[in-house]
C-alpha cells in the first residue's frame, strides 16, 4: 500500500503530503540515535519525536512516512525540512501502540506481504 | 570579583547544524565584536575546533572555554566546560569511542568541518556528531568533575533533546547546581513543577548555529578572574540566593 492511500484509509491529519510512496511495514521508536541505526527501509515510521531531526532521521533510513503519534505538536522548522525532503508526515490522536497496530492492521487487509519484510 | 558577559553555547561549523561561516576564527572574532568577555565554543559531542578558537582568542584577548554539547543515552543535551583545551581533546575522545557510528550524510545534516587557526578547513568528522553517546545522563556529571570540567543540563525549557522533555523530570539523586535555561522568564514556572531547580544558578546562552545569533553582552556571570578555570569554578559554586 501507498502513503497517500493508508491516510485516507485512517483519516489521519496530513502535515505534509510528500512523496507517495510504498510502505511495507510499520517501525515505532522514539530515540532519534536508535531509528538511525534500528528503522526500517520503507516503514511507516510512528513516533511522538516532532523536530527536524525527525525527518532527517527518515530521509537517511529511507522509511517511507512518519505518523506523529498522539497527537504531537510540530514546529515550522520540521514541516519546511518535510517539504524540503519530500517526505509525507501524518498525525494520529492515538498513542503509538494503537497507531502502529492500525496501520499494521490495514496493510494487512490490502494484503501487503508483512512477512517478506519482517524476514 | 569580576563581572563577566558571557556566551558559553556557541556552535561552530563542526556541527552539521552549524552554519559554514561560523568558523572559530568569525565566533571569536565576533564575540570581540560585540564586546564579550567569555565564550565557549561547543559544537555537538566535539572539541575539534576549539583549538583553533582558543589561538584566534590569543588575538583578542577574549576567553575561549573550551567544551562540548554532549547528547547522553537519553538524548538530553548537557552543556561541558572544561579547564583546558587538553581535557575537552581528552573528553572529545572519550565521547568519540562512545558514539553510535553512523556516516554523515552532509546532503541531509550538514557538513562537518575541522578549522585551522588560518581560518582554512584542516579536515571534517565523518560519523555524525548529533549522535547519542552510550553515556546516561546521570554519570554525565562525575564525568565532567572527572576531567575538572563541569557539566549543565542545556536549554531546560525546551521542547526536543532537554532534560525535561526528553526525562520529563529531575532524577532524585542530582547534584547539578547550574541549569541553561533559553527563556528566562518561564523559569519561575519550572520551579514551581520541578522544586530542585529553586537551588540552581540559571544561566543563559545563545546556543547560536549563525554568527549573528551571539548573545550581546547581556548575561553576567562573577568570577575570580577572566579564564576558564575560573569560570568553571565560579559555575560550580552553590547558588546563593
């Protein structure tokens, strides 16, 4: 399934459109230092971390989305590095266990192959 | 007693973040500008380029402390002073062993850019220095009173890599007596949440990434003398009130 697609399916709030691109499983983690290393090549990246390191952190991993959990504030320095890395940020009301078990929910009912890329 | 102005967080262009023109040379030169007494320049997890901010000062007869932004286990921001320019090169390398390594990607955090005294780039850091060391947050402190230094929990107030945001609270066991505080005005607020930081020394920095970002002497700090040793000592003190 497609960024554009997934938060239409759970009408999460858009931030910043960015690219549509694959998601192929879900990371959750909120120290930026363990993403770095940890995070997933086009996971959909859930997170309560807002800042513009946020997206640097996604941009190097290349996961393909962050969804802010429970409803984070962002800063205008994160969206313009959105906008400046074309990468899609969406926000959840729902804490990061229930954000990341929907998305992981959805992906599954579109019949996205989770176990090529738990692997 | 001497009344110092002081701007004690300045990053230089080794911090990805960091603007290319904030060379050693420029920080010291426009801390000279603007009348300052004391500076310290402390890019993140490195020491690299104060040495030469330390021989550009030479010139201008400004104190150059020398230190770091240390990012712990937590992810919280602590401000290290040190004594000498050997002890921040000592603690640069103890701090380097316990990076997480990964490449800078200049294209997505910045350069890293080792300066020489001329003012010409000597070399660059090529693991990314925002990086958090395996160092927690708790032995930050006698780690820093280890290598003569002190330690300072950085920007309190705000909302990413601080102790109150990223801990959310002040661990029982703290013996900080000096907190960086960026607004000054919310720090009455912080008291009233979090009671220890009623014994602390507030100070305030620029924690400049541009040139133009240095405090204006604006900020006093007294100490014995106008050195980092001093400084460091005068820090260190309980906080009367």
């Amino acid at each position: 399934m497609k960024t554009y697609k997934l938060f239409e399916n759970l009408g999460y709030e858009i931030l910043n459109k960015g690219e549509d691109r694959l998601v192929s499983g879900v990371y959750c983690c909120d120290l930026l230092s363990v993403a770095m290393s940890k995070g997933k090549e086009n996971a959909a990246w859930v997170t309560v971390m807002s800042n513009v390191n946020t997206v640097a952190v996604c941009t190097l991993v290349d996961m393909s989305c962050i969804v802010l959990a429970d409803g984070s504030s962002v800063d205008e320095a994160m969206l313009e590095k959105a906008k400046e890395h074309n990468v899609c940020v969406m926000r959840s009301k729902l804490p990061v266990f229930e954000t990341a078990k929907e998305i992981f929910d959805t992906l599954n009912l579109f019949g996205d192959r989770l176990e090529e890329y738990c692997d | 007693m001497l009344s110092l102005s002081y701007d004690l967080h300045i990053h230089s262009c080794l911090s990805p973040c960091g603007d290319n023109e904030s060379t050693p040379c420029n920080i010291v030169g426009m801390a000279y500008v603007k009348g300052l007494d004391v500076i310290a320049v402390t890019d993140h997890n490195s020491a690299k380029n104060c040495p030469a901010a330390v021989e550009a000062a030479k010139e201008f007869g400004i104190t150059v402390v020398c230190g770091m932004e240390l990012t712990t286990a937590e992810e919280v921001h602590v401000l290290c002073l040190l004594p000498s320019l050997e002890k921040a090169l000592e603690l640069d390398e103890y701090v380097q062993k316990r990076l997480i390594k990964i490449k800078n990607d200049p294209k997505i955090f910045g350069e890293q850019l080792i300066m020489n005294s001329a003012d010409e780039v000597s070399g660059s850091v090529e693991n990314l220095l925002i990086n958090a060391a395996d160092i927690s947050f708790c032995e930050t402190f006698e780690l820093l009173e280890g290598f003569g230094g002190i330690a300072i929990p950085a920007h309190i107030d705000k909302s990413a890599n601080s102790l109150l945001s990223n801990l959310g609270f002040i661990p029982p066991d703290s013996s900080f007596k000096t907190v960086e505080v960026h607004r000054r005005s919310l720090f009455p607020d912080l008291c009233q949440t979090h009671g220890y930081l009623s014994s602390c020394r507030v100070i305030s920095n620029s924690d400049a990434h541009y040139l133009g970002d240095i405090n204006e002497p604006e900020n006093f700090l007294h100490a014995e003398e106008n050195s980092a040793e001093a400084v460091i000592e005068a820090l260190k003190k309980p906080c009367e009130k």
